[in-house]
C-alpha cells in the first residue's frame, strides 16, 4: 500500500484515482482473503484507505468526502460507481471453490477432505472444528445456496422443508399453507410412494398449489445431489 502515497503526490483526476481504486487497490487482497480466514478489519482497512485516496488532496491534505461510500458502491445504473468493496468480492469468490469441492469429484481437494468432513452441506458440526480449508469452503457454500438447489432422486438426502429443492428457497422459509403440527425433520423420501409422488400424503402437508408444483418434479436418475437454479 506503499503506492498509495506515491499516487497521491501526483495529479490525477477524479476518474483516474476511482479507475486506480477499482483496478488496483481492492483487487490487491482479493487471492490472500479468498484463499485463507483473513481478519475482516484489514479489509476494512484497505476500503479506508481507498476512500481517503480518492479524497485527499495530491499535497497529503485531507479532503472533503463529498459523496457516502455506500453509495459510490452501488451499480452505475443506480446512481453510484460500481465501486465493489473487498468483503462483497470474497463470499462469491469463495463461493466458486465450494461449486468445484461439489462437483468435480476427482478433484485432489475432494478427495482429502471428503474423507473426513464429506458434503459441504452437512457441515454445520464440522464448521468450529475443520480445518481452514474446511471453514472457507462452508463459509462460500452459504453463497452458493441461495442459486443452487437438489434434484430429487428417492428423497432420502433432502429435508423436506429445511433444504432447497422446489424453486428458489427452502419450504420453511415460504408463506404458504404448510402443516406446521407435523413433524419438519422428515425427508422427501416420505412423499414418495413407489417411485412415484404420493399426493395423498402430499395433500396433508401442504396446500393445492404446493402439491402440484412438487408433482410436476421429475425424478432424477443419478443419485441425490445439488444442482444450479
């Protein structure tokens, strides 16, 4: 960040210190805190010293921050920017190598760490205790949910209301007419009947519309696994 000063003594204009900013500055930290737990205050940090950069004057002066930062990170087509801040970078960035740990099965990385932690998605006891590759990887699948979901073979790795598998979001996180006096731990397995969707059993759970979206799933014939939206 030495650079930082050697910049500021020179003229630049407005637009040259935001492009240094954007190609430059907050792109420095982005392999060390995708690849390791970096502490979030340094990133913080570095975001500080990329506001006072643009500000400043080229003689060390303090200047005046005429617009929020929050709103100098927003998209061009909102009105800001399209500054991104290092901590929007790493959850994506560490979301691709939660989607490779996933899916390329032969993978070296898989092959270690399956062993003893297996799928990222029951990692909720493993994540205090793993390692710091462990950690990374769940910490990048919490932003790999929300675009991925199962494909449905015989149901028995998916918890019915708590996992992903019809649509964009879990069933307990909908507002829809759902039997909440019935037990939510079970799995799909349970509405299926002989390979097929068991519409009585799905008319007990949940409502008219629910039931003929979830009849509607194909089967697939690999075994369970996550799937892009």
């Amino acid at each position: 960040m030495s650079m930082v000063g050697v910049w500021g003594s020179k003229l630049l204009s407005l637009a040259g210190k935001i492009t240094l900013v954007k190609s430059v500055l907050l792109s420095i930290p982005i392999f060390h805190s995708t690849l390791s737990l970096f502490p979030k205050k340094i990133l913080y940090e570095v975001e500080n010293m990329c506001r006072s950069f643009i500000w400043n004057k080229s003689d060390g002066r303090v200047g005046i921050h005429y617009v929020n930062w929050e709103v100098m990170c927003k998209p061009k087509k909102c009105g800001g920017l399209g500054i991104i801040p290092c901590l929007k970078k790493l959850g994506p960035l560490r979301e691709k190598l939660s989607c490779r740990y996933g899916h390329q099965k032969m993978s070296l990385l898989h092959k270690f760490l399956f062993q003893k932690y297996g799928p990222i998605i029951d990692a909720e006891t493993a994540k205090k205790i793993g390692s710091v590759t462990w950690k990374i990887l769940y910490n990048g699948d919490k932003y790999l949910k929300p675009i991925v979901r199962w494909s449905v073979c015989n149901g028995r790795s998916i918890q019915a209301y708590k996992d992903t598998w019809l649509l964009d979001k879990s069933i307990e996180r909908w507002p829809t007419f759902v039997n909440s006096m019935e037990d939510c731990n079970h799995t799909v397995d349970k509405f299926i009947t002989n390979g097929d969707w068991d519409v009585t059993v799905l008319q007990k759970h949940f409502g008219l519309d629910l039931v003929h979206m979830i009849t509607n799933i194909k089967f697939s014939k690999v075994e369970e696994k996550t799937s892009w939206n």
